[in-house]
C-alpha cells in the first residue's frame, strides 16, 4: 500500500460513520484513492454525500496516520493477509432488512503482534456486564485460563467488569487475547483501562474501526459488537443483566451464524438474569467449563470430558445383589431365610447374590448367618 | 370397602415388591379377595408365585392396618374418588420394555388432610440433592412461597436437603405439601426430618406404596421417584450432583411426559451440576421464578410476567437523536455546525434532533450554542 493509498484509507475511514454501505461500494468499484477525491469533491450520489457532509473537507489522515505510526499500529483492510476474510464473510449471510449494519469493516486501525487472520481460526469471545459480581469475574477467569490452556484466543470490548476480566486472565496465563474497542486506538476508554489496554497493545491485539482521537459513542459501542461478535468463533457471555449490551452482542453473534452460549448463576443475581433469558429461550446454550467452549470452537472430535462422577462401593451389582445387600443387618447377623423375606425374593434367589457380595468384601458370613462388612 | 377387602389390599400391598405388574393383573382380573386368597395358597403362575413366595405366609395385615386407623390415616385404591386418575394414567404411555417399574400403584397408604385427586390437577415436584447449599435452600423456599401463592401444591420426597426445604417452605405458607415416601408411613425417614414429616401428615399429605414398618432400601428410593414424578405435573430440580436421585425423578418426569425444570446455580458449585447438565443438555428448562413454572403448571395463558428492564432518559430516542445527543459536550457549549462534524450528520439534520432533545429535558441552548442539560 503505497502513502497515498493509505492517506485515501485513512480518509474514507472517518469520513462517514462506519459502516457505511455506498462508501463500501463506492470504494469496492473505483478503488480507494478515486473514491476518496470523489467524496472530496462531494461528487457522489445523493445518500453517500449527505453521510460524508459534515466531514468531507475535515482531512486528518495525514496526522491520524502518524499517530498510528508514532503507537507502532498498522492500517489494515481487505488486501492485506492478516485481513480476517473467513469471520466476515458471515455479513454476506445477514438479513440487511432486519440489521442494515451487518456490513464488515472497510479499514481497521490496529496494534500488537497477534494477527487477526490467524485469531479468526480458533477464537472465542467473552463478554458481559460491566456491573459483574464477584462470581461474574471468577467464572470470567476460570473459562479464559481453560481456553487459552487449549489455544483458543480471547476476544472482548475492553469494558469494565466481564470484559476486562477476560482480558487480564487472558494475559496472565500468557494467552492471545484482542479488545475490539469503540474509540481510536489512542483514546484509552474506559479511562480505568488504560493500563489493561497498554499491555492488550503489546502482547494481544487492539482493533478500531475508528480513526485516532474518536471518542466512543453509544451508537459505536452497539457498531463494535458486531466485530467482537465476527471475530469470536463462539460468543460467551459470562454476566448479563436484563439490559445489557452483552445481549446484543450475543444478538450479533446469533445474526452471523456463530454459537452463542452463556454461563449460569444464581437465580439470586440479577447480573445473570440475561444469561438465564437467553438459555432459556434457547438462544444461547449453557456453558460451564471452558472444555464445552472448546468442543464448540476447536477442531472437530475436540469432546469435553464427561464430568467425574463420584464412584461408590455399589456401583455394578446387579439388582438382585442389591436388593439382598439392603436386605442385611447393620447390626447382628440374618439367616438365608430372613434375608429372602426382607428382600422379597425365594430364598433360592438369594443365595447367589449373597456369595458375590462375600466375593466383592461387602457381606461376612458367620455361623451360618449373614451381615455387612465393615467397610 | 368393608373389612375382607381391606385387608386383602393390605396383603397385596406387602406381599410382591411394588410394583409387581402380574400383581396388578390378577387383582383387576379377579378382584383383590380372590386374588389375595391364590396368592396366600400359591395358585398363580410361576412368575408371580416366585415373587410372592418368601411373604405369602406372613399376613399382618390386620396389624398393618390397626397401625395405620391409629395414626388417622387411610388406604387409597383405584376405586376411590381420592385416586389420581389422571396424574397416574402416565404411566400408560412409557415404554416398558425400557422401564420395566412404569406402573402406577396399587394401594397406597395415606394420611393428610390434603385430597390427591385434587392436587394432581395443580401442582409442581420440587427436589434436589440432600447436600443442599445454602443457595439451593434459599432457591428452593423462593420458588415453593412463589408456587403456594398460586394455588400450587408442592409434592417431593421428604429427604434432608432440597425436599425438607420445599415442604417446611409450603408449610409456612400455609400451601399444600405432598411428601411421597420410600419407607412405611410410621417409619419417620429420615429420623432428623421426624417433625417435619408429622406436620405434612398433619397440614399437607404422606403417601406411601409401602405398608407400615416397611424400612427404606435403595430400591424403594428409586421407585417412590415415579411417584413423585407422576404426581406433579412439572418437575423441577433445585440443586443436583452429577449423581443424583433427583436426575433419577427427572428421568421419571420425562418417561411420563411431564415437564422437567432446572434451577440454575454458580458453575463453581458442585451441587449445580445435575442441573446444568440437564438444562445444557436440553433435558430440563431453565427456571429461576416461580412465575415461571407456574406457566407449565398452571391455566392455559397464566404467563409469567416479563423481567422488569430498568428504564432510561434516553429511550425512545429516534437514532439521530441519540447522535446528536451523544455530540453535546459535557462542558462548555457547541455549535450546531460543531455537534454536525462530531455526529457525522448534515447541520439540516442535526436541528430537528436538538429540539426534540430540549423538548424531552435533555439539551439546552445558550447564546444559540448547545450542552447537555445537568441531570
């Protein structure tokens, strides 16, 4: 990409609010630098001038792109190899009527060495409220340490709470994790985040659809959803209150044919009442360990394991040998007799279930008569 | 029913395991005298002779009624007009071949003021694991009161854990409690639950298949669940192991087409798990108010109300409001060409918003520039 390309990406990136259809096409059919002087010049059809208005004469690219250069950041768009094609080739299969913005992005401002295109094969996303629980950052924590454990990496907006949560157990245990963010790259939001983004920077991935020195807006927290939601093979929400925008990431996920799942809590915490709406409407599937993630976004006959079940001296009688067994004393001793009607069989159908629990060390015979075994 | 067929139900009630489906025929084939007196001289068929071999001599059954007019309690059949009918026709519809113990009753022995004719038609099982948490006890006394004021009556098990925390809580809401026993109605099982299990018999209803004296076995357990399952027209599951009776009532409810709920709990808790892994794998519908399985159980179109949604100033606002609004300053004042470049709006569009806004409260203009209104 030569410098006057990159100017004209630049340029197209702030000019209309992302993502913005005419200017996807517009670029798509006469190449970036032509549609950048176009838009300039206001020689665009009638829907695509009164988007870019307000900002076609306000041209910063020069400066965004030295700041992005000054942090060590990249431009990245759809020529480039590192470009995460296959996460959002999922736009193409979204109902436009229903979610006008399922549009990929044009340009993403980027910075850390992890690699979009390699993330885009073994990821998951995790995300929740910002008000979480205690509960809501230890289950946060527990899950991103198993997924990063298996390889997968961790992709969420940076917020306080579930979020940032994901990422701080995602760089503790030395994990790849990318904060999709709804500012410029140099805009550190939320301000208590500053840090925990700093060492996304440097060790994960920070993404941006907006050029330097956006500040975010509501309107672009729901936009950068849909980037979290495509760049995670699964979308995991850990905490979600009953209006929460984790939900409408969830909403994303679920439009662009990925898994969405949600983790349980108490019926008592109302930070889990939209994870238990969404499993219960079948939205979402429930999740407990980060092995179930995996089996969900790993490669195929990746199962999680059964949990463990406890294992009992019983396990493996048949019904006859427990129904004889229940049938001893705890205390003294029975005959084959009483032992056949406290059970309820013949006394002919006891005798063999007797000797097998002697074999297995439950029943001691004595004098004649039966007990349990002091186990 | 005059005395003689009293006692012979009395006697078929303890001299075949229930239940016993050669049993079941012969009585309704040649009616419980008849059937009663083969027995005791061994003139049946094999099968039925083998299982009825080691106590066709034993008749207390006298005795086992004396027990039961002492304590004030009754022997229900399918010929009296206390007998579920309806809750009881499940069984009908299970494949045997698979669950071979799929038959409803044939004497059950009761004693409460409550009718099960009538709770059949209006009620929810609550059970759980006796290793309940403080969490699951809370749980399940939330969804009992929530049940009991619908009218519901709250049927299980009368086990320590879950089970005690769903009757003591119908009980102290003044509801109905059904406790379905594995043991004798005199046998007090377990001993710790004496008290509470002779407040059921006093307020609510004990039933059990088994006569009096009859001790609890692992068998009997696992055949009083269908019971439990047949007689609540939802089961729901509080808290469960991985290994749990109450995955065993669950598996009962579904065999019998009745509906099975979960409660869903912290995925650090071990008593959770049962739950989720019946929710996740979709054997079970997550509940967490009992608003919510009083929509299963309850009249056609008694809905549980929707989760109420904090509201805010913002909603309702149109798209271009919220950009506008998003493009105040919070100090200081803007221009209304300032607030177009920062929304990325045309200045024609941006007026229009800015009086709706100062309309509704929310914006303010000073010397023909804008801020936010202070709230």
């Amino acid at each position: 990409m030569d410098e006057v390309e990159r100017r004209a990406w630049a340029y197209v990136s702030r000019v209309a609010e992302p993502p913005n259809e005419q200017l996807a096409a517009l670029v798509a059919g006469e190449g970036v630098v032509a549609a950048a002087e176009r838009i300039r010049r206001g020689d665009v059809h009638d829907k695509l001038r009164k988007a870019t208005e307000a900002r076609r004469d306000l041209d910063c690219a020069a400066e965004d792109l030295e700041v992005l250069d000054r942090m060590g950041g990249r431009l990245l768009t759809d020529g480039d190899d590192e470009w995460p094609y296959l996460a959002f080739q999922a736009f193409r299969t979204v109902d436009r009527t229903k979610r006008p913005h399922a549009l990929p992005p044009l340009v993403l401002w980027v910075l850390g060495p992890s690699r979009l295109s390699d993330i885009q094969d073994r990821s998951a996303a995790i995300v929740g409220t910002r008000a979480a629980t205690n509960y809501g950052e230890y289950a946060t924590a527990d899950l991103t340490a198993g997924l990063v454990e298996k390889d997968v990496a961790v992709v969420s907006g940076g917020a306080y709470g579930i979020d940032g949560a994901a990422h701080r157990a995602a760089l503790a245990s030395d994990g790849e994790t990318v904060a999709v963010l709804a500012a410029g790259l140099d805009v550190p939001y939320p301000a208590g985040h500053s840090a925990l983004l700093h060492r996304v920077g440097k060790q994960g991935l920070l993404v941006s659809e907006y050029p330097p020195g956006t500040r975010p807006t509501r309107r672009q927290f729901l936009t950068r959803n849909r980037l979290v939601a495509a760049l995670g093979k699964a979308t995991v929400v850990v905490e979600a209150g009953i209006r929460s925008g984790a939900a409408n990431t969830a909403g994303w996920a679920d439009a662009l044919g990925r898994i969405v799942c949600a983790v349980p809590g108490p019926i008592t915490s109302s930070s889990s009442i939209g994870c238990h709406v969404l499993i219960r409407d079948r939205k979402a599937i429930l999740v407990s360990r980060a092995a179930e993630v995996v089996e969900l976004v790993g490669r195929i006959g990746e199962f999680a394991p059964e949990h463990e079940r406890p294992v009992s001296d019983l396990d493996g009688l048949s019904d006859d040998e427990l129904a004889v067994y229940e049938a001893l004393p705890g205390r003294g001793t029975r005959s084959v007799e009483e032992i056949a009607v406290t059970a309820g069989k013949p006394a002919t159908q006891v005798l063999g279930p007797l000797t097998m629990l002697n074999v297995r060390g439950l029943a001691i015979q004595e004098n004649g008569c039966w007990k349990l075994a002091k186990r």
